[in-house]
C-alpha cells in the first residue's frame, strides 16, 4: 500500500518538473533572434515553374489511313484495345485495336446496297433488251408494210388517178411510219446505254465501298511502325486517348513512339512574368522522380497568345525549354521543376525575403544595432531581394522581428522621397495596365498601337490585314501616326467610345496614395 502511494505522488511531480523545464527550454528557443550578412555580389532573377517533359521529335502510330475515303462515310472510330503507356516495342508488333462495330454495321448496308445495285443492274438490262427487241420487230415490220406499199402503188398505175393518188398517199405513210420507228430506235439504243452506264457506275461504287471497307477492317489491329517507347497521344484538352476515346478521321493518331535523345520540357508561365521570359535564357532542370539529377537547358519557344488552363483563372503562356543532356532514364510525361534565368545583375547587395519588413509601403530592416533601417529595395527572386540603398556590406540584420521591435528608431528617412516616388510611379503603371485589360480593344486601338510601337506584351508586332482576322507586315515606307492623330476623314468620337457600344466606367481607377505620417 505505502508503495502504490509513493508511485501516485512521484508521477505528478515528475509531470510537473518536465512540463516546467519544457516551458524554460521553449522560452529559450523564443529569444533566439537569427542574424544574417548583407551580402555584395552576383545576384541571379530566375522564374520558377513546373513542367512535363515530351520528346521534341516523335513517331505517330496511327489508324488505317483508309478511314478517310468518302466512301466509306466513317467520322469515328472508338479504341477498343491500348497497349499499356510506356511499353517498348519492336517494329510491327500489336500496339491497338479499334472498335468494329459501327465498321461493321457501314459494311452491312453497304453490302446491302450493293445487292440492291446489283438487282437494279440486271433489271435495267432484261427491260433494255426487251424493249429494244420489241423496236426491232417495230421496225422491221414497218419495213415490210413500206415493201407492201410499193408494191400497190407499181399495179395502179392503170387505175384511176384517184386511186393512183391514195396508194401514193399510202405508201409515203408507210415512209414516214418507218423513218420515224428508225429514229425512234436510235434515240432508244443511246437512252439504254446510258441507263446501263449509270447502273454499271453505281454497282462498281459500291463495289468499291465493299472492298475498301473489308481492307481498312483488316487494319483495325494497328501495329507499330518502328522501334520504341508507346507514349500515349494527347488532345488539345491535355487528355490521354486511352481505350474508349473515339479517334475522329481528321486526326487518326492513337499513340506516339517518341525520340528521347532530345527531350523538352513544356511549361506554362503567367502572364506576371511572362514579360521577363525570352527565347535563348539558360535554365536549370530538375526532375521529380530523381531529386539528385540536374540539367541544363534553355527556352526554345515562348508564346505569344496566352491561354486559360482548366481549373484555373489566372492566363498563363506557353515555354517550350530544350534539355541539353541525354539521359536514358528521362522519360515522357515526368515533372520537372524549371529555373529560367531571366537576368544576372553583378556586383549587387542582397538579403533573404525575410529580412526585409513592409509597413505603410515602407520598406526596412532590423540591424544588430538597435535600428530600423529604410532601404530602398530592388528586383528578387524566390529567397532574396536586392538592396539598392540604405545598408553597406556585411552589415548584420535580423532574420525576423526582434523583441521590443518600438524600441527600434528608425533612420533612413532621406531615402522616404525615392521610395514615395518610386511607389507612386508603380501604382500608375499597374492602374494603366488594369485600364488597358478592362477596356475591349478594337481594330482601330490595335492598328495605331501598332504603328505607334506600343503593343503590350503577347501581341504580334505585325499589321492587321482587314476583317480576316490575319496580319501582314507593314508597307516599307507606310506613314507612322503620332499617338491620338486621327486618320484623314475618320470620324470623330469620344475617347473609349466605339460604334454600336455603351460607355463603361472602369472600376478601381481612383488612384491610391501611400501613407508615410508614421514615420517620424
């Protein structure tokens, strides 16, 4: 008993002793304050984004180009069977099969009109014999009564002239009756020919039809066309065509062999940063799947049209980044993180994100010596910032807020003027670019923009050719207008206003001044 009750009282106090020295031990951590260098030197602006790597040459393995004839009349055909993504394979070996169902049921009726053609055929030929024989008899037996007639009008010739005349009358009926059989007879035979011929047109159609249908069937086992890796085909959506997925006829590719001795990577930039981005910049490329490797590349590709990716508002652009090195283990579809380096300023002074603090769009740091400096600050990148003013080299600041942060006086306040004015000028560069996005822009805005030089970012530096939607360059030698000259005989209208549109007030343009009164 005296036992149990010294375990009850010693297991509280042993709680109680280590909650304590645990509350000592985290106040300790709490005090401790990092401190960092300003550092002087390069200073490299890089933009982050994530990627899939393709092969930049492949090989399409597609359905039977047959499946295009207009006689067979097939828009679709679904996969019934896909090899699994990834699979190598040899040249012919099985790779698909496509759905021979609605194959199957074109091939029915068309075997089904072939009958009906053939019946129609033998018809048209019975009927044009019958009654080209029955002219023929017609004919010959018009023949004969002309004979007749003759032969009556040769014994009158002692009768009357009265009868002379009626067998003369008589025998030119039977002339004219024959004459008129023997055109008839004509007129029929090419009537008939030209019945048989459409007949004959129609049954080798769908003969045809029949024996196209029954080649491209053999076909619907697709098998590769060369050696390599099967790589799914995508669409213009980012799907997969997988089995199930109908392959249309203006596009019968089911999968790719792609060549990985030139792999690129496809990434999409913002419309944010997509202006620091250009064709040539080095990139550094990691892939997901091996943390350890690192490559080099650079941007081959930069959009000019933005687009909206599903799932997404924001409007990003298209960067197509060539991998420099060949590697056997890349592979399509990896995820691979991108550093395009868009810039590298020399001989710069710089410090982590964290180190710098904002308040009232004032820009400072936390010294060693009891300060808080004002700096004016420059471009950054994913962990650091420039430092243009306010601080020397190797000069110590604070990682984070140190205690008693109002003890900090503040210096610097010469550099409040560059920094008021600098903010402000930021301010109306954004607000005229959120102008220019919500105002529609007409044909008229974009023709002068054009020749006035002043397209934003994304906009083809060419000169719009009409209505069809098309650009040509401009004519050597066609005049440039002055920005707002109004082209000779142009009507006169309002700014902002165009025909046939309501006058919108853009919202958010009331422009916002920073607040410097605390800093005293």
């Amino acid at each position: 008993m005296k036992r149990k009750t010294l375990i009850a009282i010693i297991i509280p106090v042993v709680l109680v002793g280590a909650l304590i020295l645990y509350s000592v031990l985290s106040g300790k951590e709490k005090d401790v304050v990092l401190e960092t260098a300003v550092k002087y030197g390069q200073f490299e602006i890089a933009v982050m984004v994530t990627g899939e790597l393709e092969a930049i040459r492949e090989t399409e393995i597609t359905a039977p180009q047959e499946l295009r004839s207009r006689n067979l009349r097939i828009r679709s055909v679904p996969i019934l069977e896909l090899i699994p993504e990834g699979t190598v394979v040899d040249s012919g070996d099985w790779v698909a099969t496509l759905d021979r169902s609605e194959a199957d049921n074109t091939l029915k009726d068309i075997l089904d009109n072939l009958e009906q053609e053939e019946s129609e055929y033998m018809r048209t030929r019975l009927d044009t014999t019958m009654q080209l024989r029955q002219l023929r008899d017609e004919l010959i037996n018009l023949e004969f009564a002309m004979e007749e007639a003759g032969i009556a009008l040769e014994q009158s010739k002692f009768e009357p002239p009265a009868t002379i005349r009626q067998a003369e009358i008589n025998l030119e009926k039977a002339r004219r009756a024959y004459e008129q059989a023997k055109q008839n007879y004509t007129l029929r035979v090419q009537q008939s020919r030209a019945e048989m011929r459409e007949a004959e047109i129609n049954l080798a159609r769908d003969r045809r039809r029949k024996e196209e249908m029954e080649a491209v069937l053999n076909k619907f086992d697709i098998r590769a066309p060369a050696s390599g890796m099967v790589i799914y085909k995508r669409d213009w959506d980012g799907t997969k065509r997988t089995a199930g997925t109908e392959i249309n006829t203006w596009d019968l590719t089911v999968a790719t062999l792609p060549d990985l001795s030139t792999m690129i990577s496809t990434t999409y930039v913002n419309e944010i940063d997509i202006s620091k981005v250009d064709v040539g910049q080095p990139v550094r490329v990691g892939v997901d799947a091996f943390p350890d490797k690192k490559y080099t590349g650079r941007v081959i590709e930069v959009a000019n049209i933005g687009q909206q990716l599903s799932n997404t508002d924001a409007k990003v652009f298209e960067v197509r980044i060539e991998v420099n090195e060949y590697d056997s283990i890349l592979r399509p579809s990896m995820t691979t993180s991108n550093q395009i380096v868009t810039s590298v300023l020399e001989d710069v002074l710089s410090l982590p994100l964290e180190a710098v603090h904002a308040n009232d769009s004032v820009t400072f740091v936390y010294t060693r010596d009891g300060k808080r400096q004002i700096v004016l600050v420059g471009p950054s990148n994913e962990n650091n910032i420039v430092i243009e003013k306010g601080l020397e080299p190797g000069e110590m600041v604070y990682l984070s807020v140190p205690e008693e942060p109002e003890s900090f006086e503040f210096t610097g306040m010469a550099l409040m003027d560059e920094i008021k004015k600098r903010k402000e000028e930021e301010m109306k560069e954004a607000e005229k670019r959120q102008q220019q996005r919500q105002r529609p822009m007409i044909p008229e805005d974009i023709r002068r923009m054009m020749e006035d030089g002043e397209l934003p970012e994304g906009f083809p530096q060419e000169w719009p050719a009409g209505d069809s939607g098309t650009f040509r360059q401009r004519p050597e030698g066609a005049p440039r207008r002055t920005p707002g000259e109004r082209p000779e005989g142009a009507p006169v209208r309002t700014p902002g206003a165009r025909p046939g549109a309501t006058s919108m007030q853009t919202p958010g343009s009331q422009t916002q001044t920073a607040s410097f009164d605390n800093f005293n």
